[in-house]
C-alpha cells in the first residue's frame, strides 16, 4: 500500500479538510505500520499559484499548515510529509503527463468551471493544467490509495484516465489481452469517507465549507477558538423545525442535515444515532451540544497548533527531511516516464 494526498496552503485548516481528509489520513498512517505500506502527505504550494495569491502569505501560509497537519496527528518521522516546491520531480512529470492528457477531458472538469467562473479568458494557464499536476503527484509514488472528499473525486478519475492511456500507449505489450506487463504506473483509487465525503458551510446547505469562501462564519477552522467555535455554530443558518427523529426528515434540509452530520462525523456515530439522541429536540437544544462536541474534540489540536507555529526552525526541518525521502522515492518513476517516452537523458 502507498498513500499519497495533499492540501492546498491556503487560508487555514478546516473542519471540512479534516473531516473529509486529514482525519483519514491520520487513520491510514496508524493503520499502515501493520500493512507494512508508507504514507506520503504534502503541501499542494505548486497549486496554490494557480490563482492569484500573495508570495509572503503563501510562504507563511506553508508553514502554518505543517503546524496544522502535525497537531491533527501526522506524525513526520512515520509519514513523508513535504511540499512540492521542494521535489522538482512533481512538476517535471506534469510536463511529461501534459502530452497525454486530453484537452476534452480537463474541459469536463468542474472544478476548472466553478473556479473560473465567468472569466474563463482571464483564468491561469494553470487552473486549467492543474488537475493534471494532480495525476503526477499521486502518479509519481506509484500511489495506491489517496484520501480525498468527494470534491476531488473527479480529479483522481482523471488521474487514473492518464495512467492508463499512458501505460497503453507507451509500455510495450501493456494493452495486450491477458497482459501482464506491468505499467510504468499504477492506478490510484480513491479513499472517500462515507460519513464525511462532503461537509457543508454553515451559511448555505448547497455550497461545500470551503477555505475559498469570503465569510468566515462559513466555516470552522481548526484554529479557532473555542468562543469562535461557539459563536459559529449559534449564528450556523437552520430552519424552525424540530429535528426529526428517523433520517428521511431531513431530506429538503440542507442546514440540518450538514450540522447533524457533523456531530455524527466528529463523535464516530451515526446518523441514526444523532437523531436517536435529539429527535424531536429544537436547534436552541441541538446546537450548543454541537458546540461543545467540536470545542471538546478540537481544542488539543488547536493547543498543540498554537505551539508548533511558533517554531520555524522545526517546520522548515520537518519539510526538509521529507522532501528528502520524497525526492528518492520519486526518481525511478521519473526515469520511467523518461525512457517509456523516448526522451534521451543521457
Ligand atoms: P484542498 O486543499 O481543497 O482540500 C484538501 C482536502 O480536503 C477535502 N475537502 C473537503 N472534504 C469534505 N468536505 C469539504 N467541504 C471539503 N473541502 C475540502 C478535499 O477533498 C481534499 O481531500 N487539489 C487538492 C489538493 C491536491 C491533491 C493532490 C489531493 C493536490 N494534489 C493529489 C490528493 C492527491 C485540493 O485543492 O484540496
């Protein structure tokens, strides 16, 4: 087993990353040791130019999110954990993947298309290759397994689209029947948490909680504190109905279905078992538990946050040693994607 993921550094941490990520990140580097795979986690700073963005922010952003990956639980002497800038290998293969890609296929992407907007004439050249840095960086570590929310899904479909056409087209005797030439990559499949897959923001049941979003009571960052924590659940848009007690009411209910799935998420229950507990309850009830849940669990990561931000040194010592690793670990793939290319190195 190899996994491999990301995270953009920018804007902060949040509850919608952890639940739907970062949280089965960790769960896959505890499990892993007993698998006897490897883990690679890294900081998507090369995607985060693809919009507009500040250098010093995205410098400092960087660092605060090493700080915040390692308070939820990665551990840097158990999983690779770096950022792109640092292995030049993520964007020479994107390079190598970009004559394979189809232009039909990244006109399909939504993201491309939410991103963009309607200035499509006006957006980066590198909003609309990203998907395909995408592929490389899961691509090159010959990942099997990637832990995403639903939102990335589409991306790594396109990833596998990639290997496979690449694998076809250039390894020799790879597409015959019954083959079994190996390729020079393995098809990733996608690790979605069921109960988590897609956390919405608190002011709107229909837009996904995201770091993008301009209102700040949209979200719950994992740096707040707990007074923001509360403020934000109390102000989270609900309706005046009662929860109800068996999971078909709160179809049509966007808010009360996203703030019950968040308590179930983040106290490992169910659905059900939530509803079981308050059926019948009012939010004035309902919404001061939720609060507290998410004070309780998130207030050690937020300590242990506040700590290691303060330590540039040990930051930037974090990154470096696993931009090492990473870097070894990346070069047999590279030369293969060199070679099945035709390419001369010498
Ligand atoms: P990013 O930085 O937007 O998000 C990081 C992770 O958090 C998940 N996520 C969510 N899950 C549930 N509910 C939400 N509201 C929510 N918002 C975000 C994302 O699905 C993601 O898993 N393109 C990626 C970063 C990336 C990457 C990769 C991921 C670059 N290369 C290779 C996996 C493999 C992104 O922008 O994620």
């Amino acid at each position: 087993m190899r996994i491999v993921s990301g995270i953009q550094p920018t804007g902060n941490l949040h509850l919608g990353n952890y639940l739907g990520a970062i949280r089965n990140w960790v769960r896959m580097q505890d499990d892993i040791e007993s698998h006897g795979g490897q883990c690679l986690f890294f900081l998507a700073d090369l995607h985060a130019i693809s919009m507009p963005h500040d250098p010093a922010q995205l410098t400092a952003s960087t660092l605060e999110m090493v700080a915040a990956l390692v308070a939820c639980g990665v551990d840097p002497d158990r999983s690779i954990l770096f950022n792109q800038a640092q292995v030049p290998a993520h964007a020479e293969l994107q390079w190598l993947l970009t004559g394979t890609a189809r232009m039909g296929w990244l006109n399909r992407m939504t993201q491309f298309k939410d991103k963009a907007g309607k200035h499509r004439e006006g957006a980066s050249i590198a909003l609309f290759t990203y998907p395909v840095l995408q592929a490389a960086d899961v691509l090159l570590y010959q990942a099997t397994h990637v832990p995403v929310g639903e939102d990335q899904k589409q991306h790594l479909e396109l990833a596998r689209d990639i290997a496979q056409k690449f694998n076809n087209d250039f390894v020799p005797g790879y597409a015959d029947e019954n083959s079994e030439v190996p390729g020079v990559f393995t098809l990733p499949d996608p690790i979605i948490p069921p109960d988590a897959a897609r956390i919405m923001s608190l002011r709107n049941g229909s837009a996904k909680m995201s770091k993008s979003d301009p209102s700040e009571m949209s979200r719950i960052d994992l740096i707040d504190d707990a007074d923001t924590i509360m403020k934000k659940i109390k102000k989270a848009k609900t309706d005046p109905e009662p929860l109800p007690s068996e999971e078909k009411g709160l179809e049509g209910r966007a808010e009360a279905q996203n703030l019950v799935g968040i308590y179930a998420a983040m106290s490992e229950t169910t659905v059900a078992g939530v509803l079981a507990e308050f059926g019948g309850e009012g939010f004035g009830k309902f919404k001061p538990a939720l609060g507290e849940l998410l004070v309780e669990k998130l207030s050690p990561i937020n300590a242990r946050f506040v700590e290691l931000k303060q330590d540039r040194e040990s930051l930037d010592a974090i990154l470096a040693k696993g931009a090492l690793k990473a870097r070894e670990l990346a070069r047999p793939t590279l030369a293969a994607a060199y070679d099945a290319l035709g390419l001369v190195r010498g």
